[in-house]
C-alpha cells in the first residue's frame, strides 16, 4: 500500500484514532481503496487455547480460516460455547491467538503491541456490543463524538469533523431529530441505533457485532438486522455479526456456522 507524503497524512500517527478519523473525513485525505480487492478481515490456521483445569488444553478456536470483504454482512451462528465470541475477541485483536494470523485492513495483528492493536482498532475496527452501554449524562450525538472531543489532540476542525459526521450518521438511521436527547429519553431500538453508529464513526474497515437483537422484540431485531446490512452497503464495511436469530438471516450475504471452535459454511 503507497503512503502519501502529505502533510496532514504525516500527523496521523501522533494522533489517537479518534482525532486521526475526524481528521482525515476533515481535509478529504481518507487512503483510497488500493488493496485491490483484499480482504477487509483475512484469518489463517486460527487457533485459540486456554488451560482448562484437569483436562489440560481448552482450544477455543481450531484451526479457523476466513476472508470478509469489503460491502459483505456475514452472520456467524453456533450453539452456545461453539467458538463465536472468542473469534470476534481474536479478530478485534483484544486476544491474541496461540497460532495463527489474522489480518485487518493489510495490516497483520500477531505480533504488533498492545497499543498499537488498540490504534488499529481505533481507526479500522468497529465493535457493537449485545448491550448499547450509552452513557446516560450524554445526548445521542455527544455518544458519537466522546472520543475526539477526549483527545487533547484533537483541533478544532477535528471537532467540527466529529460533529458533522455523527449528525449524518443519525441521519442515516432516522434519528437527526433526536440527537439532543439522552439515553433515557429513547426507546430501545433508537439506543440500539445510536449504538450502531457509534461504531462506525471512525469509518472503519471491519465491524464486528455481537448479538445486537438479544433485548429487542421481533419487529425492531429485524429492523436492526436489516439496517446492519444498508450500512454494511453504503458505508463499504465488512460485517460479521454473531447471532441466534435465524428468522433474520435472509438479510446476510453469508452464513457460517461454528460447532466446536471449526467454521463450516
């Protein structure tokens, strides 16, 4: 991948990924896409183990490999204990493997530090978690923008990027009108929403959900799911959402299935 020499690229790694996503959507200088159809997330031979009392060995992961691309949603399904969570904790790079690689926007995670997985994941990895875990003191577009307006280096012009880019995220998900509320104020498909976008402030490449209709009813789970993946779309993301919906499934380009830490198609 070619790295251009422009200033403001220059800046970024003295950024933290917050302030570096609001500036780059800012001055216009986002990398074009030139991984020439590379996976947006490419796992190899994963394999994940825990000691596990008298038994020895856990292997939470087999042997696993998979590529997601760009614009592709792709649910993961499994009974419970199967493999799902800890292949989303390896893939966020919040866990290393045991062996095996796994692969982020072209930038390899085995082997690099603790913070500079932190900084990878903060410019190329959304994660939706089953729960929105808003803060309650802060409006629905506050939630979008904590992360820059946190970061000491962040400019002004990171803030107004932050703020314009939050405002038409919740544009996107039909919530322009509440983005001064708090999150008392809104139901639980809009906090699912805000949830949603929140994660994808930063553009990233890879988003990783997990569970993210286990409090809603039928309607608004499909509703989310169906979301998911228009933003999957339009925001040429890769998606991979672990779920035990399968009524929702049609909405996915892909299922996988995982029974005993192996991926089967």
């Amino acid at each position: 991948m070619t790295t251009s020499l422009a200033p403001q690229t220059d800046l970024d790694p003295m950024r933290t990924p917050a302030a570096a996503a609001a500036h780059r959507i800012a001055s216009g200088t986002a990398a074009p896409d030139d991984s020439g159809g590379a996976p947006a997330l490419s796992v190899r031979d994963l394999v994940l183990e825990y000691p596990d009392g008298e038994r020895g060995v856990l292997r939470a992961l087999d042997e696993v490999s998979l590529d997601l691309h760009a614009g592709t949603f792709t649910a993961l399904v499994g009974p419970s204990g199967s493999g799902k969570s800890s292949l989303l904790a390896v893939a966020a790079g919040l866990v290393p493997p045991t062996s095996g690689t796994v692969t982020v926007a072209g930038r390899e995670l085995t082997g690099l530090s603790r913070t500079e997985r932190t900084g990878l994941r903060g410019r190329e990895i959304g994660v939706i978690f089953q729960q929105p875990n808003l803060i309650p003191s802060l409006t629905a577009a506050e939630q979008l923008e904590l992360s820059v307006h946190l970061d000491r280096d962040a400019t002004r012009a990171d803030r107004k990027a932050a703020r314009d880019r939050a405002m038409a995220l919740l544009e996107r998900v039909d919530l322009a009108d509440q983005a001064g509320k708090r999150p008392h104020q809104l139901s639980g498909g809009q906090r699912q929403r805000v949830n949603i976008v929140r994660a994808l402030m930063a553009s990233p490449a890879l988003l990783l959900v997990d569970e993210p209709t286990s409090a809603l009813d039928r309607e608004r789970s499909a509703a989310v799911v169906d979301l998911l993946g228009a933003l999957t779309r339009d925001e040429g993301t890769a998606t991979l959402m672990v779920t035990h919906d399968h009524e929702f499934l049609a909405a996915t380009d892909r299922t996988l299935n995982m029974v005993d830490g192996r991926l089967t198609d």
